[in-house]
C-alpha cells in the first residue's frame, strides 16, 4: 500500500535484531521494517540493529535505507554501546518519527524527545512489557506517542497495568509469510529423518527450550501424552527448538516413560520449518505468557488445526478460538481430551478440517497486506 503524497520524511528504526537469534520479535521487525518501507518509499531510513553485525542477505535490497549493526560489538559492551550510537545518530539527523520494536531501547527515544523533542514510537510484544516495574520503561510508555501492540491482550494488560491513555495504544497484530508457509504433503525425507508413517498422528510444538520460556506448554503436553496415548497409541510428538532447558525436558521425557513417542529435534533451519507444520497433524502450544505468537500463524496458514492457552495473545492468535482451539494451560485432562478430539477428526469446529478454507481465513485476518495496510493507517 502506497501513500497518496509520499514524504521527503526521515524514519529511523532500531531493532533488536533481522537475522541474529531469530524469534518472533525478530520475525515482527523484519515484516515492520518492509511494510514500513513499502507505505513510503520516499522518505529516509536509518536502520539500527543491535544484535546483527550487517544486514541479513534477504534483506540486501533496502534502496539508499542507510544500515547499521552493533553485533560486532563484544556482547558485555554492547548495550551501552548501541545506546550510544541510538543517541548520537538520532542527534545528527533529527528524524520526524523514531520507532523502536523493543521496549528496552525505549528509555534512550525518551531521552530525545525531552531534549530535543522528537517524536517516537515503541512495539509492546508480551512479556517484556508486562508487569512493569522499572521506572525508565514506565516513563518511557507514558512519553511515546503511540504504543503498537501485537495483541488486544497485550494493550489490555499495558492499559490496566500502568494507566496508559488507551487513545495512544494501538493494535498493530503479528502476520506471516503467506508464500513460505503453505498447506502441503507429509514430506518423505522428514518421516524418514524420525522414522514416522505417513498415517501416524504427529503432535507438533515449535519453541525456544530456555528455562525462561517454560511457559509455552510443552511440559503440559509431555504430562498429557500418556492419556492421549491410552486413546491414539500411535501418537508422536514433535518438539522442535534447542535450549538450556533441553536436559530437564530430557529428564521429563524419562519420567513419563516417553522415550519411544517423543522426538526432540534440536535447531530446525528457517528452511525447514514449513515442511515441519506440513508433517503434523496438529500444531499444539498451550503456552500462558505469549504476547501473540506467530507460530500460531505459521501452522495456520499451512492448514493446520492448532491449539493455544486462554491465557493469553493466543486469544488474538486464534481469534476467540473461531480458528483454533483454545484450552486451559494448567489443565492438563483437557489439554488431553482436546488433542484426542482433534487427532480423531471430531472436534466440534469443522474449520480445522478444511486446510485451504482455513489458511484463506488467517490470511484474510491477519496476513502481510492487512498488516501494511493497518500501519499506514496510523501513519
């Protein structure tokens, strides 16, 4: 979507990072940083990444977008040092909008606004913007101009939480690469690759293993599984990431006498993820502490019924869970009967039997164009 009057205007946008460490406020940046340059073509980019040392190839063609990576930066120094550059570069230049798409990198855009009173923006995900208590980061919520949040969850909390003016916060949801993540086939060389059948019944989940994520759910699915197999003994679970948690994830594995059911894959490559949704049957996350979560998306759009916690923006993700199934994340009994119903094609929402009717519909809800279309509305 193009601006009627394209603007001589300059943006500078800092970013934890495109390529380095990709999760999904990396993943949200990167759709940010091309819906952002796609409304105005014409005004001047000043792009700062903190945790990338050049920009990633696919994203090489930025036209005369000036680019800037701190990751060279030895990581005990870098902080401070990408807070220095923010600061310096932003006096320099002066831009009409600053957008940040982390909270932490707020408090530096506070700082340029009481001094020389730039405007500015910052993306409220989850986690980090919830349950505030550093005074920088309030102050710095209160001062900007407006506050994208990836989820109706998340402005809720940000507006109950700290008595935000809810003119100012907005929402500006996640989207998806439509053209990566496609319905499609079991993938031969990834049944071969964990020794599955084409007609197994395959669980999926796709996370980060930290010790700080633990939120996700793949615990609970690991303490539903032995209900699930009593019912479907040919079940499988896929758990694809890499982590520090993976050791106790390990121990549970053991404890629930899982070994033979339970696959967990380590580092998947971006390549390779699509074909991972496409092999299961069912993409399940019951996490309680997502600002959003693309994945739900991802699985979505490849034509995968999906189930995520009501505690949370996967609320937004599924909307209301009219595109999913949405279960308590503590529960585990209907975490269990839930994923039955669905492996047996008897969940009450036929939707999640209709690969094509249900990847037109998160598209139509929350795919790249909406997205586009939605920021330019606030710009």
């Amino acid at each position: 979507m193009m601006l009627t009057k394209q603007q001589a205007i300059t943006h500078h946008l800092w970013l934890p990072g495109l390529g380095a460490d990709k999760g999904g406020i990396q993943t949200y940046s990167s759709f940010f940083l091309e819906a952002l340059m796609g409304i105005n073509p014409a005004a001047q980019y000043c792009i700062q990444s903190k945790h990338d040392r050049t920009i990633p190839p696919a994203l090489t063609p930025l036209g005369s977008a000036q680019f800037y990576g701190a990751g060279g930066v030895p990581l005990a120094l870098r902080t401070t040092a990408f807070a220095a550059q923010l600061w310096w570069r932003a006096w320099r230049q002066r831009p009409d909008l600053i957008i940040t798409t982390h909270l932490n990198f707020a408090p530096v855009a506070d700082q340029l606004k009481r001094q020389l009173g730039m405007p500015y923006w910052v993306v409220a995900h989850g986690v980090e913007a919830w349950n505030l208590s550093h005074s920088r980061l309030q102050r710095a919520l209160h001062h900007a101009d407006r506050i994208l949040a990836v989820s109706h969850y998340t402005r809720d909390r940000l507006l109950q939480e700290q008595a935000l003016d809810p003119t100012r916060v907005v929402v500006l949801p996640n989207t998806v690469a439509s053209d990566r993540f496609t319905p499609g086939s079991k993938p031969a060389h990834l049944l071969a690759r964990y020794g599955l059948t084409a007609d197994q019944p395959i669980i999926l989940t796709v996370a980060r293993l930290a010790p700080g994520e633990q939120y996700k759910g793949y615990d609970k699915i690991l303490a539903a599984l032995p209900q699930i197999r009593q019912r479907i003994p040919q079940v499988h679970y896929l758990l694809v990431g890499q982590g520090a948690d993976q050791v106790r994830v390990q121990g549970l594995i053991k404890a629930h006498q899982l070994e033979d059911c339970v696959t967990l894959t380590g580092f998947i490559p971006d390549g390779e993820l699509a074909d991972h949704y496409r092999l299961c049957d069912v993409f399940a996350m019951p996490s309680k502490g997502e600002g959003f979560g693309i994945v739900y998306l991802e699985a979505l759009a490849c034509g995968k019924p999906t189930l995520g916690g009501n505690q949370d923006g996967a609320i937004d993700a599924l909307c209301q869970g009219h595109l999913g199934v949405l279960v308590d994340p503590d529960d585990i009994d209907q975490i269990a009967t839930a994923l039955v119903e669905i492996l047996r094609g008897t969940y009450p929402n036929p939707l999640l039997y209709q690969p094509e009717l249900l990847r037109e519909k998160v598209l139509a809800t929350y795919g790249f164009a909406r997205f586009q279309s939605t920021l330019a509305s606030y710009l």
